[in-house]
C-alpha cells in the first residue's frame, strides 16, 4: 500500500515505523482552505492508498478515489448500541451553535462539550455556561461565507454533558473487528503515555467494538475508567488522531492486511 503523510511529530513516528517494514510512503504538505496536496502524489493504484495528517485529508481522498484512504465515522453518539456504555451519554444534550444563546441558560455550571461529528472543529473539554454562549456568539457573528473550512459554524450540533471524574483514559486502535494496538494517555489529572491497559479494560474496548461491528473498518476509540466503572468516551478517526505510546507496527501490518 501507498502511504501519504502529511508531516507532524506523530507521522514522524509512523514514517519510522513503515521504514522498520519497508513500506512505500510519501510527504506532503497540504495547502490550506484548499485541500490540495504538494507535491500531488504519485500513485500507481488507488485502491491501495492510506492517508495519515490531518483531518481534512479525506475530502482529497474522495475526490481521487483512493482506498481506504480516510476511515470517516458516523457520530458516535447516534449509534443505539453504544448509547448505556457512553460516559454520560444518556443524560447529553444536543444542539447547535446557533441554539446555544437561547437554550444554555448561563447560570455558571460547568459542561464537557464537543462537536457531534468527528471534524475536530472544537476539542471536547469542560468549560463553563458562560464561556459556551459566549464561544457561540463570537461565531454567530461571523457571516458564514467567511468561517473557513474545519472550523464551528453556525450549524455545528454540539453535545454537552454534565463532567465526570475519570481515573484513566486510554485509546485503542481497531481495525477489522479486532483491537490491534493501545495506550494510556492520562491517569487523573496527569497526562502521561504508556503502552498497557488494564486487563478488563481491553475486554471492555474489545466488547465495544463487537457489538457494533458495522461501525468503520479502522477507527480509535478512547475509554475511561470512573468511579463507577469503565465507560466508551468517544471515537476518532484513525488517519487523524494522536498515536500516543500505540505499537505502530501492528498498527501499520493491520491495516496494510486489509488489502
């Protein structure tokens, strides 16, 4: 397979890793508001092309007809089957930037936003009500003709739930059904990388994955241990998300045996 890498320090980490299995990959810069690549690949068959960088890559990789090329996911918050495993997901509530002003009452609770889609518009976070509507009133200020691509517009659907305490978090990539790779990110409040999850936190993820089957071909999910058990917290595309302390060998073998 043709990887195409649009550089950042976590496809450097990727790069090394192709290089350890002699796989063929290119760089490339992407140019911005456009989507066009420089230099534009050169790829001998499109049905054997991966894209890792950023996350607008998948409107080139549609546009070339490249397969797989980008993993694009539903939202994870409409899939029924995740919905009593989600981390507050069935008290959320969901609306759209433009509802915001009129809806959030601004009363200093504290909310976990983020966007509905998988467009890194917005980094989920806590935040507070005031900080909210006064994030979408700078945005509804704006004229939309003006708002470039990749950030919140005034249709953005936003979920917002009430913020938890969690012990761990961790990622884990899957791929065909089955979970390949893994990594704690953050352990309380400390951010910290290390390959290994907890025994019954695999099972977890494992469990996740199984009874949505149909979900994506290849996608990260991130779970959490809290006070009151393990719960899914979202999921991410694969090309686009952050590698962490993953084996990104098994990552790359995986994917590269779906063709």
């Amino acid at each position: 397979m043709h990887w195409v890498l649009q550089q950042f320090e976590d496809t450097d980490k990727l790069a090394e890793a192709l290089d350890r299995l002699d796989i063929v990959y290119t760089w490339h810069k992407v140019v911005p508001f456009v989507g066009d690549l420089i230099p534009e690949p050169d790829v001998s068959d499109p049905n054997a092309v991966v894209m890792f960088g950023s996350y607008t890559l998948w409107r080139y990789a549609e546009k070339r007809g490249y397969w797989p090329g980008v993993f694009k996911l539903r939202p994870f918050v409409h899939e029924q089957s995740w919905h009593r495993y989600l981390l507050n997901g069935t008290d959320a509530a969901f609306m759209t930037l433009r509802e915001i002003p009129e809806k959030l009452k601004d009363d200093g609770k504290l909310w976990f936003m983020r966007p509905v889609d998988d467009s890194k518009e917005e980094p989920g976070r806590v935040r507070s009500a005031a900080d909210i509507v006064g994030l979408a009133e700078k945005v509804l200020a704006l004229d939309e003709a003006d708002i470039p691509r990749g950030s919140l517009r005034h249709d953005t659907e936003l979920m917002l739930t009430e913020p938890v305490r969690i012990l761990k978090e961790w990622r884990v990539w899957v791929v065909d059904g089955q979970v390949v790779t893994y990594s704690l990110y953050k352990e309380g409040s400390r951010v910290v990388y290390r390959h290994e999850i907890d025994e019954d936190a695999l099972d977890f993820a494992q469990s996740m994955v199984a009874i949505n089957p149909g979900y994506a071909q290849a996608y990260v999910i991130d779970i959490c241990r809290t006070e009151n058990g393990l719960r899914l917290l979202e999921t991410n595309c694969i090309n686009a998300a952050g590698f962490y302390a993953a084996d990104l060998v098994k990552l790359v073998v995986a994917i590269e045996d779906l063709v």
